[in-house]
C-alpha cells in the first residue's frame, strides 16, 4: 500500500481562505470557509486519485464532489476512528454513482439506469425537448400581464443537454398562460406544449428562472 506523506496547511481555496482545515489522513485535507468547504488534497493525493475520479483540480466540495475522494480511499478512511465512518463511505459510493454516473461507468463498467441516477434522468428528460421552449420562469396573477387562475411563463429554446443535466437555451423567450391548476402539477421539463400554454404578447422578464438542481424533486420517476 502507498504510504502517502503529509502536506501543509492549504491557505486558499475557490470557496474562500479556510478558517477550519483538518488533515483526515495524509495528504488529504477536510477544510471550512465561511461560504462553503470540502477536501483537499496534495500533489501526491491528486495524482493516486482514479483517473474517473479526479477532477482538474484538487478541490473536491462537500456538496457532491467530497464524494469523489471517499470513495476513492475508502479502505483508509474506514479504519479512522470516526462513529459511523463505515456507513459514510457507503453513501459516498452511492453518492457517486447517483451525481457522477460518467465517472461510475468509466471506473466500473457499469451503466447507470434512469431509475438510479439523478442525472441521468434528468439529462433524458432534457434531451427529449431538444428544440422545445421550456418555462424557465413563472408569474401569478400579481404581475399585469397574469389574469386570475392563470400563470405566466416564460418559454426558452432547448438548444442541448451537458453532462450534468443542465439545459442550455438560445433565442429570444416567448410568453404563455397556463391554467393555474396545471401548472401545480408539472413535473421537470415543462414545455409550451406540455402545459397547453396559449402564448401572449409581454416583455415580463425572466424573473424566476430556478436552477434545474433545486427542482430535482419535480423529475418524473421513471
């Protein structure tokens, strides 16, 4: 086994100066900012990193990416004297195959399904309204241009799909009214034609637009 040396005390991060940082196992450091954290590593971790699993950089952030570096040296991060270690490498594991399914198939070979990914389901159902405006903002009946029991949206152009599932829109925006009713039961993507919107005329902005990641829980299932 590689007998990995200590590293000093990252001073910069992307999230900020830390003003916690912790070196868990050699070479690897758990640091915290006042905005955000993660892992650190050094020169020599970031090269034994799986090559699926490495990122470009050595900043691994604690939402999805912290992910990366447990699972990658799980065998060491398991004999840590930490209570429920065992069962955070777990998650990690499930972590990665769940946000980084590209780099689960690269490392293992094994394919991802819609039912197990939330990227994957996300990046087909956005491949599916390739070419569709999809709402990417919303309006109640408070704005001038809503009448009562009707929203107002505002439609994008799906032009293509990148590897998280995130869509990305060209063109001007058009404007519709969807009844309201339908408009509480969407799922994740909606377009002009799935809400049965009647386009109208208006220079509402977009004054709503959500990141697909915070809407997650509106994907259909299957």
């Amino acid at each position: 086994m590689t007998r990995f040396q200590p590293s000093p005390r990252p001073e910069t991060t992307p999230w900020d100066a830390p003003d916690r940082a912790d070196q868990v196992l050699p070479g690897i450091w758990r640091v915290s900012t006042p905005s955000h954290g993660g892992y650190v590593l050094s020169d020599e971790r970031q090269a034994a990193m799986p090559e699926a699993l490495r990122r470009d950089d050595p900043y691994y952030e604690e939402d999805v990416d912290y992910a990366l570096v447990l699972y990658a040296f799980g065998s060491e991060f398991r004999r840590l004297p930490i209570p429920g270690i065992a069962l955070q490498v777990e998650n990690a594991r499930r972590s990665v195959r769940c946000w980084h399914p590209d780099r689960w198939t690269a490392l293992t070979g094994e394919e991802v399904s819609i039912h197990d990914s939330h990227v994957v389901r996300r990046r087909a159902a956005y491949q599916a309204v390739i070419g569709q405006y999809e709402s990417v903002s919303a309006s109640g009946s408070w704005a001038d241009w809503v009448p009562e029991g009707k929203v107002g949206c505002v439609f994008r152009r799906v032009v293509s799909v990148d590897a998280l599932g995130f869509a990305r829109h060209e063109g001007e925006p058009i404007h519709g009214l969807v009844d309201k009713d339908r408009y509480e039961r969407r799922q994740m993507p909606e377009t002009f034609q799935s809400l049965g919107a009647v386009r109208v005329e208006s220079t509402a902005p977009i004054s709503k637009q959500v990141d697909a990641s915070a809407l997650a829980h509106l994907l259909p299932t299957s």
